[in-house]
C-alpha cells in the first residue's frame, strides 16, 4: 500500500500541495484529475523523490520512503514521464535495460535473470519485435510504450505515470490504458507465471477514459484534494463544472455504465 499523508510540497518556498491524503493499494488504478495547475504533476514529481515534501509522510507498507536512498527508493516506485527523454540513438532493448541499473552491481554487469525481466517487459508492451530498432525511428506510441516497460523493467510494486497519453492519438491512447490497467489487474495466467499486482497512480486529462480504466478517480483543484471516489461518484456535472469552471454534462452509457463528459453549450450558473 501506498500511503500519502498530509503531504505539503511546492517551489521556492512556495506551497503547490496543501495536505494531501492518499491511498494507492496494488492491484488498483487511481486517476489523478484536475484543471492546469491543480498540483497533479507537483505530487507525481513528490511520490517519485524528485520534490523532497516540506511536510506529510510517503509511505510503502508502513516504510518511509523519504528515508530511502535513490537506489533503494528505484526498487519501489517506477515512473513513466510526461515527456519522453529517449536517446535517439539507443535501441529498444538498451532503453528498457536502463530499468534494471538499481539491481546492478558495481560492474554493472547484466544478469540472465535481469535478461529475462527485460524480454518480460518487452513482451507485456508488445515491443518484443521492434527490441533492436533505434529509439529515434519508432513513433510517439511506440516510444511512450518504451518508457512504460522500462519502467515495469524496474520490477516496482508502485507505478508513477505523468499524463502517459497526452500527445498519442485515440487508437494509442486505449492500447496505452489497457496495459496500464493490465499491471494493476494481471491475468491468472500473468498471476501464475510471477506477475504481481502494482499500485497505480496515473495523472491524466482525458476525462473520457477514466470511467473505463480507473478504479479510483482522485480530483485536484487548487493543490488540494477535492474529490475521491470511484468513477461514477466524481464525474458529475456538479463536480466537475465547478472544478474546471466550465458548465459541463455527463452522459452515461446504460449498457456499459461508462461515462462522457461533454461542455454544455446551455446557459448554466456556476
């Protein structure tokens, strides 16, 4: 279990989050929503190490993370960035191996084992046949799905991902949640074969895909957790107008149960 208590972090002496309290269990998806500037990405950068918090504890099963080292604290949470930093010139499989250096010793030699996990990873994101290509010729997508396995390379219970899908297109962006979802939600066949379940934290903007790949959605307005509950309980119009500051509607498919939020084009008093 992840744990966020209390959390107070910022810039410059400046406070972004004012006491954020969160729980991010494995085996769940938690969706960080919210307007421009709401703090989505200052708690990423916190939970991750790269922000020390000013106040608050982070937690993983009751051990406190900012105690950790860098090398320790890389065995515990992974991140996938908002943008993409490759080098042009790496192949896929050097890239995803930069997922194994906190395992590595001194030499920074290359295990069979630590070979398996990297093939593992590139299998979960279908990355297995492009492995040799270099980083500079594949896609957005692609690449966004190199940062993902390179991260799950890290064999971390908790997964950080900061607005993974904003520049893919549609097509992308569903491919990219479903595996996402998948590593909080593995198979019998993944449980059987060594797959655990991970912790997922995922600050996103599409509000459209969270009702399909979120268990959770926590909304932040103003560094401060507005709203916390499952998909149906946060997105309502209520809710959200007054977040965004947009008159907003929701429509719910009756079959599925999924949700699409839609601007208002009526007059609407905020």
């Amino acid at each position: 279990m992840l744990t966020i208590k209390k959390i107070c972090a910022g810039y410059n002496g400046k406070i972004i989050l004012k006491e954020i309290s969160l729980n991010v269990a494995q085996g769940s998806v938690i969706a960080l929503i919210g307007p421009n500037g709401s703090g989505k990405t200052t708690l990423i950068r916190t939970v991750s190490g790269v922000l020390p918090p000013a106040s608050g504890d982070l937690l993983f099963n009751r051990e406190d993370l900012t105690a950790l080292s860098v090398q320790e604290r890389s065995r515990v949470i992974a991140v996938v960035p908002q943008m993409r930093t490759l080098p042009p010139a790496f192949t896929v499989r050097e890239a995803v191996t930069l997922g194994r250096t906190p395992y590595l010793n001194w030499l920074g030699q290359i295990s069979d084992h630590d070979l398996e996990i990297i093939n593992q990873a590139l299998t979960q994101t279908d990355l297995l046949d492009l492995a040799e290509r270099n980083i500079g010729e594949l896609s957005g997508g692609e690449q966004q799905r190199v940062l993902l396995a390179r991260a799950l390379a890290q064999q971390t219970p908790v997964l950080l991902l900061d607005e993974p899908t904003a520049h893919l297109d549609l097509q992308y962006q569903v491919s990219f949640l479903e595996k996402v979802y998948r590593l909080a939600h593995p198979s019998l066949d993944e449980i059987n074969n060594g797959i655990e379940k991970r912790a997922v934290l995922v600050a996103i903007h599409d509000l459209n895909l969270l009702s399909r790949y979120a268990d959770q959605v926590a909304l932040m307005v103003n560094g401060r957790l507005e709203c916390l509950g499952t998909p149906a309980e946060v997105l309502r119009p209520e809710i959200l107008s007054k977040a965004y500051n947009l008159p907003l509607t929701i429509i719910q498919d009756q079959g599925s149960g999924l949700s699409a939020v839609l601007p208002d084009q009526r007059p609407f008093e905020l």
